[in-house]
C-alpha cells in the first residue's frame, strides 16, 4: 500500500492485530494438517478463539452487547483480507478462530429471539446457516423461493427443499426464507434449529474442501415464535444479508490473491532458469504487475462499498461492483501464481491449487458475477447510479 491511499491509524492497528494473530496462532497449527482441512481441530481452536476474544476480533459483525465486536464495515473488510490469509482461508478465515457471526437478520427480531439463539452462538463460537437457494434458483429469491410455511394454529409447517446451503450440518440452527403467500410480498424469514424434525440434510460433494447441503423439510413444524420480523417482509431481510454479506466476502478473497502473489515473487525471485532468476523475465514482471494493479483497484472497490454502507447509505451497487472485480480478480491472480510456480503451483504440498479450487466457487456464492453485472447495469441504466 506504499504511495496510496492509506487507511486511518487506528484501523492500520487493526489490520496488524489480525494479520499478527493469523501468522502467529493459525499458520503454524496448518502446517500440521491435512492438506484440505477446514477447521482447526477442537483445543487449537478453542485456545486461538480465547486469544481473539481477548484481541477484540471475535464475532465482527456482532453487536458488543451481546458478546460481539461490533466492528463497521470498513473494519469488518480489514480483518476478512487479514483472515483469509491462510491456507484454509478461502472458505472459512482462520479455520474458524474469529468467530461465526450469527446472520445478521436475527437482530431484527425480538430480544428473545437474540438471547436464545444469537447470544448462545457467540458465546461458544457456534456455526449457523442461512438457506435462502433452492433448486429451482438462488439469484432472484423474491421469485424462485417455493418452499411453503403455512400457518397452522400456533405452528408454521415447512415443506420444500434448500440447496447449496453452506455449514448447514455443521450448524446449531438457521434461518429460512419460505414463501407464506405469492408474489415479492410473500416471503418470510423463520428461525430453525438443526433437529427440528422433517428437517434432512445431506452434503453435496463439490470441489472444495467443505461441502454444502441440501435442505429437505417435510412438515417441519415450528413456533410462531420463531418467525423474524413481520410476516410476508422477508424479502427485505434476505437482500439485508446479501448486500451486507458480499462485502466481508470480497475482500476476503482480495487477501487470498495477495497471499498467493507474496509466494509467488519470494519463488520468481529464488528460481533458477535460463542462466538467471525466474524474476527477470519479462512475462512473469507482467503476471506480477498485473496482478498487484487489479489487486489494488479491486481494494478500492471494497472500501468505497464499505464506506458507504458505514455512511448509512445504499451501497447495492457498490457490494454487486466489489464482489465482482474482487472474485474474478483473485481468480486471475491465483491462476497466474500458479503458472509461475509450473509444477509446484498445482502440488498440494502448496496451498495455491486449493485456493484455485476454492476461488472458482466465488464467482458463484453470495450470487454469480453475470447477475452483479445485471444489477450494476440495472442501476446505471436506471439512472439511480450514475456513470
């Protein structure tokens, strides 16, 4: 960041807290894993997850008074790039050490809601899910949600099925978004645990290292109770949790690409080739160069997303422009590491051909980049963004 921009002091001693703590407590318990681990094993965690409590990096997004960081936005970014630099990282930053905010819709609902499920899950580090994609489509909820809640007495009863649901197996309870009458107006949010029975879930192999889960409920019954907010508004709530999500979620794929371009300059500078280091040869000074520009311009877009949505402002085009550029871009950058590592850069040995695997799902989650073009372009065009 040398002759640039540089963010304000006191979030500069942010990023130096998370990018000490994944070096220090994270990096070295890696190396004693499988390749394609994605959590730390249970007392490495537990102590990492004591020292970010201690650090004040536990739970980002959650608020303070019921055992989070409550951090902005801007700073939740610093410490997802932080986060994420480590080999297991492009899924879940740290192997889970920071914490798994609960989503951040439970906040809209009733004070005994939050200390039921929300507090408990901080408290412990618990996971939770989100099930919004079924199988019919993910990228426009407010029309291809077809899993029903009718209301029966003082129960709702759920049928339908959730796809690609990420952490679901590994969650103590979620929240569903089920249609409850038609149109954009008739979608709402309920709050469902894990053993709620009628509810299966089973893992959909994919080529990362943690897989995500088909959701099937078959007159899943749950309390009124559990509904989040008004009935027929969870629409709202869903575009709440994405536009918040997408954020956090490219910058943590920025720290991966820079990850990943660090090892590559350190190896291009030691290689031997052709009488000389790898570093002298003009097409691998262009992947480098290259790659550092579109990392740097796809920081910008992150932080100006951040900025807004810290501001109070609508920040939809902004979250659909960084998730973009920044997924595409740590794609380009991990594919052009691994070209100048050759042989090595696909070796699992190194953490590059996991992070390509990983990456590739990025351009994909939290909404595939051809429907963040349509938004962006959507908004142009309406004139609601202007060019």
């Amino acid at each position: 960041m040398n002759g640039s921009w540089q963010l304000p002091e006191e979030l500069q001693g942010l990023q130096k807290v998370a990018r000490d703590f994944v070096q220090r407590e994270i990096r070295p318990v890696e190396e004693t894993l499988d390749f394609d681990a994605y959590m730390l094993p249970p007392e490495a965690l537990a102590a990492a997850s004591k020292k970010a409590r201690q650090a004040g990096i536990w739970c980002v997004n959650s608020p303070a008074d019921y055992g989070g960081s409550e951090m902005s936005m801007l700073a939740q970014v610093v410490v997802a790039e932080e986060a994420s630099q480590c080999r297991m990282g492009a899924y879940v930053p740290a192997g889970g050490a920071f914490g798994w905010d609960p989503p951040n819709v439970i906040y809209r609902g009733t004070e005994e809601q939050i200390q039921q499920y929300a507090v408990p899950t901080i408290a412990k580090g618990g996971k939770t899910f989100v099930a919004i994609s079924e199988p019919s489509g993910g990228a426009d909820p407010a029309r291809s949600i077809r899993t029903t809640a009718v209301r029966d007495g003082d129960e709702y009863v759920l049928n339908g099925t959730k796809t690609w649901i990420s952490a679901a197996n590994y969650s103590d309870w979620g929240v569903v978004f089920a249609r409850t009458s038609e149109g954009r107006n008739g979608v709402s949010c309920f709050i469902v645990p894990k053993d709620t029975p009628g509810l299966t879930m089973t893992p959909i192999p994919v080529i990362r290292s943690w897989y995500p889960c088909e959701l099937s409920f078959q007159d899943c019954r749950i309390p009124v109770e559990n509904l989040i907010g008004e009935e027929g508004r969870g629409f709202e709530l869903a575009q709440e949790w994405l536009n918040h999500g997408r954020v956090p979620y490219a910058a943590a794929t920025l720290g991966i690409a820079s990850a990943a371009l660090r090892m590559a300059i350190d190896y291009a500078k030691d290689r031997q080739v052709f009488g000389g280091p790898l570093a002298d040869k003009q097409a691998i000074q262009w992947m480098i160069a290259d790659s550092e520009i579109e990392i740097r311009a796809a920081r910008g877009l992150v932080w100006q997303a951040a900025w807004k949505a810290d501001r109070g402002e609508d920040y939809k085009f902004e979250a659909s422009a960084c998730k973009v550029y920044a997924t595409e871009t740590a794609g380009r950058v991990v594919d052009r590491c691994v070209q100048i590592f050759g042989g090595m850069g696909v070796a699992k040995e190194f953490p590059l051909e996991r992070w390509y695997r990983e990456l590739r799902i990025k351009r994909i989650g939290e909404g595939p980049s051809e429907v963040h073009r349509m938004v962006v372009a959507r908004q142009l065009l309406s004139g609601k963004t202007k060019a």
